[in-house]
C-alpha cells in the first residue's frame, strides 16, 4: 500500500493561541507515529495569525519531542526567504538531534505577502529567480566537507539530510528531475497542474546520487470522520478559510458551520478549485476516495492535509485515514 504521511499547518483556532496550536501538532505527530504514518511535517508562513508553524525548525524540533520512529520535516522551507547556510544549520541541527530522521522540503514561493517577503529578506535582490542556485547550495552545505573548504554549516556538514522539492506548478517538476530529487506536489491546495507536473518530472528525471529513479510524493486535503455527515460539517472550517483567503481576509481557523444555503459547498467544489481534490466522508467514502486518488495518479507516497477545528476530531480523522490505508493494503495483498 502506499504510504500515508501528514502535513500539519499548526493552525490556531478561533478562540485559542500560538501556544495551544504548538502543544497540538506535538500531539498530532505523536498520534502520528502510534498510527504508522511515515513522515509529519510542517509548513512554513508568515504574516499569516491562523498559522504557527512560521519558525518551521523550531517548531518541528518541539513537536518530535517524544517521538522515536517517525520522519520529521518540512513541507516547505521557502528557500528565498533564508541563505542556505542558515538552513543547514537548522537542519542539520535537526539531525543531530533526530538522527536519520529528519527530511528538509523545499518550495520557492514566499509564503507570504510581497511585503512581508521584503521584511523577512530586507531586499528581493534574486529571489525566486535564485532558487536552482541556492538548492544548489544548500545541498553542496549538508554533503561531505570538501577538502580546502572554507564554510561549512555546523552543525549540518556532513549530515546528507534528504531535500526534496515541493511544488504547485511545473517549475519544481523540471528543477526536481534535473537534479534526480524526490518531488512533492501540492495538489491539496493547487491541482490544477498535478497531472502535467508529474508527468514532466517522471518523464524528464536524471537518476542521481539522490536517486536512481522518480519519487513522487502527492498532497491531499483530507477529513475523515464516523460518518459523512460530520466529515462535512468539519471541513466547513477549510472551506471557511480559504474564502477568506480567496477575499483577502486570512484570520484564525474558524469553526465548523452548518452549510445551510449551499454557498460554501458551491465556492470550494468546482473542478480545478483549491479544495476540489479534498477527500470528505465517513470510513468508507474516505477508503473509496483514497483508492481512487492512488489509482488515478499513481503517487508514491500520499501526505495528508486535515485543518480540523478540534484537536480530538483532527486526531479521530488521522485514525480513519490510516484503517482505510491498512484496509486497502489488506485488499492488495
């Protein structure tokens, strides 16, 4: 069966803080390990008060507190936001702390508003323009040292942390097969391009020392609960969110919601929409909808997104989601 992963946003919740949200995803990459998930990673924004996972190694070193088994990383670091160096240090601190571990995804988007970029970098002399350079780079920092080298990122030189390349376009696609690295698409967020990306990155990959064949790695919108109905009701949260998003109005998760006039539904459930590829439903249409989305696209690996108001629910539809993985590789075997 093809394994299920988890990306968490750290989001913080009408009603609740930054603190409260981080002693959550520490909760929810503990229910991730007992529940046999192979990675938990965290996002990187800012600017943004619904989201507290802006230091992403910060606070990814605090939520594998307690772990022992699974992998840890980010889905992403925006690379134009950070010099290199200072990545490998953070990730390479990472794994001396977590050794063998520790993954360090990778994106090119700013994650965040123009002004809020300048504020992060000072200037945007390069930018995303920079981004096959300084991917370069980071990775020329966590290798062997070379002899006669005169910067060396401690810790981190020497470490080999994996890096992958996310994307939600064909850009990561190409750059990622170029350089026979792992790829990870966001098509929980940005499907329109999912078939083209993976398409180009499978068809155009160069095996490297990374990798002597494609590995592709495919987000997910997610919520799973005991029955249909409820599902629905939670995923009003995300559906929330992204119109205000979509308005220019990004704020804290708001709470589930009765769709009694159809708007939310009609807003966020149209082919190509953000949200269009979210698989919603009870046990058995979470099962369906994740056997359907492997045999579409062929992923190697699935990493679940699930912006659940409540903390018991988001751990409940973790568990749903690993018994229909279990169940479908019970099928396959």
């Amino acid at each position: 069966m093809v394994p299920l992963s988890v990306l968490d946003l750290s989001p913080v919740v009408q009603g609740g803080n930054a603190t409260q949200s981080l002693q959550a995803s520490r909760a929810l990459a503990h229910a991730a390990e007992r529940l046999g998930y192979r990675r938990y990673w965290l996002a990187e924004h800012h600017n943004m008060a619904g989201i507290a996972s802006a230091a992403t190694a910060v606070a990814l070193a605090y939520a594998g507190e307690g772990t022992s088994t699974i992998r840890l990383g980010s889905g992403g670091v925006m690379l134009p936001n950070h010099a290199p160096l200072i990545i490998a240090e953070q990730f390479g601190t990472l794994e001396a702390i977590y050794p063998g571990r520790i993954d360090l995804g990778v994106g090119r988007a700013p994650g965040t508003d123009q002004l809020t970029a300048r504020a992060l970098r000072r200037n945007l002399a390069g930018g995303v323009d920079n981004f096959p350079q300084d991917v370069l780079e980071l990775m020329a920092f966590l290798k062997d040292p070379q002899p006669g080298q005169q910067i060396r990122a401690v810790p981190g030189s020497g470490s080999n942390v994996p890096v992958w390349i996310l994307g939600s376009s064909l850009y990561g696609a190409q750059l990622a097969a170029a350089l026979g690295l792992p790829f990870a698409f966001a098509s929980h967020f940005a499907p329109q391009m999912l078939d083209q990306a993976v398409a180009i990155y499978r068809d155009r990959f160069e095996p490297s020392e990374f990798g002597e064949a494609p590995r592709v790695m495919l987000g997910m919108g997610l919520v799973a609960a005991d029955s249909d109905e409820e599902a629905h009701f939670l995923f009003s949260s995300v559906q929330q969110a992204f119109l205000n998003m979509h308005r220019g109005q990004p704020g804290l998760l708001p709470p589930p919601r009765e769709d009694t006039d159809g708007s939310l539904a009609a807003a966020t459930a149209a082919p190509g929409s953000p949200l269009s590829k979210a698989v919603v439903g009870g046990p058995e249409t979470v099962r369906a909808g994740l056997q359907a989305f492997i045999a579409e696209h062929r992923p190697d690996e699935v990493i679940i997104s699930a912006q659940i108001f409540d903390q018991a629910k988001r751990i409940r539809s973790l568990e749903i989601a690993a018994e229909a993985r279990d169940a479908l590789a019970g099928v396959a075997d």
